[in-house]
C-alpha cells in the first residue's frame, strides 16, 4: 500500500507538467500565427502604398475572394491582382490597415479592424480620402503560411 502513495505524486507531478508543456507549446504556435498574420497585414500595407500588385501576388490565395463595398465581389487570385493593377495605373495611394483583433481557428485566421487611406490621382487632381472597417479571413497554407482568401470592406461615410 506504501508504494501506491509514493507513486502517486510522481505520477501526479508527470502529468502536470506535461499538460503545461502542451499547453505552453500551444500558446507559443499561436504567438506565433498571430505574428505571421500580421506580418501579412503589414506587407498588404506596403505592397498597397508602393502600388505593387505583383507584390501583393505573395499575400492572396489562389481562391480568394473580394468583396468590395458597392461593387460586385471579385473571385480568383488573377482578377483581384488585375484590379490592383489598374488602380495603381491612376493613383497613389497612402493605406495603412491599422492592427486589429485576430482569431485563428485551426487553419483559418480572422482580422478586423479600421482603415484610412488617402488616393492622389497620378494625372493630377483633387484627393480622396477614405476610411472604414476591414476583415480579412486568411487560410493556413500547406507550407505553414498564411494568404488572404477573402477581403471584406465598407467605407465610413462622413457627414
């Protein structure tokens, strides 16, 4: 009987710090997602405010959609980039996605948050500024990163 309750401790011990460890592994892989999703918003700010479209080729999934306020959705990889193309052709644009809440769930992440920016046509003209809120949902890649499969905006109206 003596042996039982010296074990018993042990026991208790290994399996108390391996739960933490599980745990603790599993708060450091989602550190970790939450920086590479934002890595992604980041680099969606820059490629945007360098007028990049072929930059942005790194950030969306091949199957992505957009979802534009006031104009018809946008499917696939290749026609998203299209529409960068031809805007960055007419403006420069001043974009920042501010930092927002992020959810992953398994290998699907979700962003929200505010945005402004700022569209100086390119032939000359009057400025225009924009803002509103944004979600990006993402999906884990099978090389470990994550792209944009879809892109929802609206644009705050001002009095």
């Amino acid at each position: 009987m003596k042996s039982r309750i010296v074990y018993a401790p042990s026991i208790v011990f290994v399996l108390v710090m391996s739960i933490m460890l599980t745990w603790g592994s599993g708060l450091v892989l989602a550190g970790q997602d939450d920086v590479a999703i934002d890595k992604v918003r980041l680099d969606f700010n820059a490629a945007f405010n360098q007028g990049n479209a072929k930059a942005m080729d790194q950030l969306i999934d091949p199957n992505a959609i957009w979802l534009p306020p006031g104009e018809p959705s946008i499917a696939g990889k290749d026609k998203i980039l299209a529409r960068y193309t031809n805007i960055f052709a007419g403006v420069r644009s001043k974009f920042e996605l501010k930092p927002g809440e992020i959810q992953v769930c398994g290998g699907w992440a979700f962003v929200s948050g505010d945005y402004t920016r700022v569209d100086t046509p390119k032939a000359g003209g009057t400025f225009k500024q924009v803002s509103g809120h944004y979600l990006f949902v993402l999906k884990k890649q099978p090389d470990g990163t994550w792209k944009i499969t879809r892109d929802i905006w609206n644009e705050t109206v001002k009095p």
